[in-house]
C-alpha cells in the first residue's frame, strides 16, 4: 500500500457523527473514540492500521443513503397512559411503546439515559427502567458499546428496541450489516447535537453538593395533566431538589435553541428529510395547530410509518394511543429537520472557543438574554398555571 492513499476511517472528518462503528468493526483494535478539542468523540487511528479498508466501508457516512420504498403513513398522536405523559418530552409515544414492548420474552429496549455526569445509551429489560429513558437529552449520548451488546441478544433470540438519532440508528444497522426481523428502531427528529463536555461545563455553575440524579430539557408543569412540555432545563439532584431554569437564560440550552453549538456534521446531515432510516420516526408535531380539535391543551407528537417493520410494530400497540392521520408535506415544511439541516451560523466556532477560555459567568453575559423583572415573573406563573393561561401572559409582558 502506498502511504500517500489513506484507507482508514480518518478520511470521513467533519462528516463523522461519531457512532463509533469503526471502532467496534477494526480488527485490530486500532481506532479509538476520544474527544476533540470541542468535546464531540471522533475515531482517532494508532500507528497498527494496516490499511484494510474495513472501517471505511463500514462507516455509514461514506456510503449513500438506502431509500426505503414504502408509502410512508403519518399521524398526529398522544398516549393514552397517563404517567407516560406526565414524564415524557411530548406526546409519549416511546414510553408507551417502550413499556409494553418490555412485557415480552427476552425482549429488551435500548436509549439514551442521564447516568454519572454523562448522557449515554443503555440497555434494560424492566418496563419499571423505562422513565430512565424519557424525556429529551439536548446532548450528544455516548453509545459506548451498545452496538455489540445488541448483537449478541439478537444472537440469542432476543428481541430488541432501539431509540436514538437517525445517524445513531443508520450506524447500528451499518454494525449489524442488515435489518434484522427482531430489531425494531425508532429515529428522532433531531435538530442537532452539542457537545458533552459544553453541558458539563455549564451544569457546573449550579453546584449540586448532592450531584444531579438526572438532567433533561422540558417540563411540564406538575399542577395541571393537561398541560404542553415546556423548553426548560430540568435539574433533578440526587437529594431529592430540582431546579428548573428557562431555555433562555442557560448558556448551553440557550445555544442549543439558536442551533449554535451542533456537531459539524448535524449542519449537513444526510437524514434531514422524509427519507428516514429508522422503522418509525417520532418527533414533536410542529404541525399541531392544523389540528385544533384534537388534544389542543397537550403536547402531540408526529409518528411517521416508513416501512413494514414500522407498520407491524404500530398495529400491534396502536390501541394504546389516541391519534389522527397527518398531513406529512404540511408537517415537514413547518419542521424543517424533515426537509434540511439546521443552517451553521456565523458564530459556531467561536462558541467553542469561548467555552474553552471563558468562565461560565462570562458564557452567561455574552450567550444569554438579561433576567428582568418580567422573565422573573412569567417563570413563576410557568411553574403554577396552565400553559394556555401563560401564553396570554406572554402576549400581555411582551417576552
């Protein structure tokens, strides 16, 4: 081989979206998940390579996407299970799924979790787990080795459940090297993922002496059932207080809602569009005021059929959601994720290097809206009444 052609996965570099399957296919233990300056895990290659080429035509972003032919089927829904609900980002649609998927033989479920300081991806078997699952996670989750622990399940006849981004869920059928009939995926609508170590940093200046038991990034306020998720940081410590801060006044949810601090290769992702690669995708319903009538004090989620392994698994738990057809090309020219990628700003790469160099004080200053007396007082009427009643406080404040 000669030495000026590169056949390892160092070639993929800004469009890695760090799924690690090269990592878990190299024979020789040669390539490395390790983060970058940044804090995103890219594949760093040691001096063993020998250049056989398999990581390369492995990784699932050196390959065209496949186009799944099916007529895809929409549909505007909500659970029927109340303490999903209750503890979900939106209309909870993959608790509920997650939950009775879960009362099977040798059946397992497969997301992303908050555990020790770190959001990454678990396997559990107990439906009792599921609410370690819930709710959304604004961050990129480490998948670690989750793609061979599936593996090996599968060998074993177990069936298995799988929730993440749609780069997540495209890499682990990249590892797999085919669709297994007892793999089942649901894909998110993702905007785009920051890095760990930017949420690390920021969770720092709230210094839990107790440390934080859980972290997510909506709310729904506990007083009322029907009520819509809120965009709110949510910091559950492991004494038993929780904290909740508007999106607007964090420095790193603040980012993340102007799509500033994203993975490179979230601002040209392959899979921002109808053509998904999971079995269903589920996302919040942007489209949801076409629907007056149905669940209009609720958040509603999008559920997208887009082949037959998606359709069977809908038809078997469908019972256990209320729902309405949806008009996909009116859904996805209100979300944009599902017709193109968040747009990079200007000011993407100086916001690293401001998290680098900067305390969180002066993160704060620069990246966040000043707190006035009407930010303090809409925080409080968001953690005591209904969501209708707020959204004319917000109209009659102007905030």
């Amino acid at each position: 081989m000669t030495k000026d052609i590169v056949r390892n996965i160092s070639i993929v570099g800004d469009k890695c979206t760090g799924c690690g399957v090269c990592s878990h296919i190299c024979r020789k233990g040669c390539i490395k998940m390790q983060p970058n300056k940044e804090g995103f895990l890219y594949p760093f290659v040691n001096d063993d390579c020998n250049g056989c080429g398999l990581c390369q035509h492995k990784c699932p972003q050196l390959k065209d996407k496949t186009e799944q032919d099916f007529n895809k089927v929409g549909y505007i829904g909500i659970t029927k299970d109340k303490t999903i609900y209750k503890t979900a980002a939106s209309g909870g649609i993959f608790g509920t799924m997650a939950k009775i998927f879960l009362t099977q033989k040798n059946a397992f479920v497969c997301g992303a979790s908050y555990i020790d300081g770190l959001v990454k991806h678990v396997i559990i078997s107990d439906p009792k787990d599921v609410i370690l699952l819930q709710n959304s996670k604004y961050v990129q989750s480490n998948l670690e080795d989750v793609f061979p622990r599936i593996m090996k399940i599968m060998a074993k006849n177990g069936k298995v459940l799988f929730c993440g981004t749609p780069c997540q869920v495209d890499g682990l059928y990249s590892f797999l090297g085919k669709r297994p009939d007892t793999l089942f995926t649901i894909d998110l609508v993702c905007h785009g993922v920051p890095s760990p170590a930017f949420l690390e940093k920021d969770l720092k200046k709230y210094k839990p002496t107790a440390g934080f038991k859980n972290v997510t990034f909506r709310w729904k306020n506990s007083f009322y059932h029907r009520t819509k998720s809120a965009f709110f940081l949510s910091l559950h410590t492991n004494d038993g207080k929780k904290k909740i801060i508007s999106s607007s006044f964090d420095t790193y949810f603040a980012c993340f809602m102007r799509n500033e601090s994203f993975r490179l290769s979230c601002y040209s992702c392959k899979y921002a569009n109808l053509n998904r690669c999971g079995d269903i995708t589920i996302g919040d319903c942007d489209s949801s005021s076409f629907y007056p009538h149905f669940y209009s004090d609720y958040s509603r989620s999008t559920i997208i059929l887009n082949n037959e392994q998606g359709q069977r698994l809908w038809r078997k738990y469908e019972f256990l959601f209320d729902f309405l057809p949806l008009d996909l090309e009116r859904e996805s020219s209100c979300n944009h994720q599902l017709s193109y990628p968040s747009k990079k700003p200007k000011c993407r790469s100086e916001i690293y290097k401001d998290v680098a160099t900067m305390s969180n004080a002066q993160l704060q200053r620069k990246y966040c809206k000043a707190y006035t007396w009407k930010h303090k007082l809409l925080f409080l009427l968001q953690r005591k009444l209904p969501s209708n009643i707020v959204n004319k406080m917000v109209k009659i404040l102007h905030v």
